[in-house]
C-alpha cells in the first residue's frame, strides 16, 4: 500500500450540528480515504480489498441512510421523499458497480474512490445542506445558546 493519503479532508463546513450524523459523515469520509490508499494499481490487490470493503461501505451507508431518514420523517422535512431518491439512486449505482464487478468487469479502483468522494461531497454541500438549513429553522435556541429541536417545534409545523 502506498503513503497513506486523504482524498477527502474534513471540514466543519460538512457538519449540520447533529452529533450522529456528524459522526456518520465523518466516519463515511474515513471509509472513502481507507479505500483510496488501498487503490495501488494493483488488480489482485484492488480487487481482494474491493471484495471486503464494498460489503463495508453499503452496510455503514445503509445505516446512514436509515438514521438520516428517521430524523427527517420526525422533524417533518418537506424535502423528504426527494431526499430519499436520492440515497436510492445512490445505493442502485453502488449495486451496479458491484454487479459489474461480479460479472468479471475490472473496476478501476482509484476511479471508484473518486466516484464515491463526488457523490458523498455534493450530497452533503446540496441536498444534506437542505435538511441542516430546515432543522436549524425549526431548532429552539436552549439557554446555552445551543440548537435543540424537541417534539413541540415538530408539532408546531
């Protein structure tokens, strides 16, 4: 394996202020960078690391997805089933690049690792983005002046 490298580096900009999903999209970004500095240009290689870190990465990013998609059926998001195609879609091209990939087509590793750090990143920066801006628009500021949404800001949609 080469010299460990990020091809995503973490910024606060990503951040909505919800610790889980925060977390998540933190750790998503470790996964993507752990799968990048396994793109070596060797095929065995690449392809032993692909087999166990694909199952990896659909398993985390269905998690995400479930958690994302809780808070937002909870908090009312009128964007929710837009948001939902979105994580669908995303999901099917993960499934086809594996389908591909079963059916003996050579994937081109470090192209697949760009793939999954353009999509992660412009779902964050635009269609997460839309979310954070709706919960802090319905978020009540606490004492401490933190944000907090509790079921009476729900109710009150």
């Amino acid at each position: 394996m080469k010299n460990s490298k990020e091809l995503i580096v973490w910024d606060k900009k990503f951040q909505c202020g919800i610790k889980v999903i925060d977390e998540q999209h933190k750790q998503l970004v470790e996964l993507i960078n752990e799968m990048f500095n396994h793109a070596t240009g060797n095929h065995i290689q690449e392809n032993d690391y692909f087999n166990r870190a694909i199952r990896e990465m659909v398993k985390y990013v269905k998690i995400h997805f479930a958690a994302e998609e809780k808070i937002l059926l909870a908090t009312k998001f009128p964007g929710y089933n837009e948001h939902k195609k979105e994580h669908e879609s995303f999901i099917l091209a993960i499934l086809n690049i594996v389908n591909e990939h079963k059916a003996g087509k050579r994937i081109v590793f470090s192209n697949y690792c760009r793939f999954l750090k353009d999509w992660v990143l412009s779902h964050i920066a635009m269609i997460d983005k839309q979310y954070f801006e709706y919960l802090k628009s319905i978020a009540a500021r606490k004492e401490d002046g933190t944000l907090s949404i509790n079921l009476e800001d729900v109710e009150n949609r």
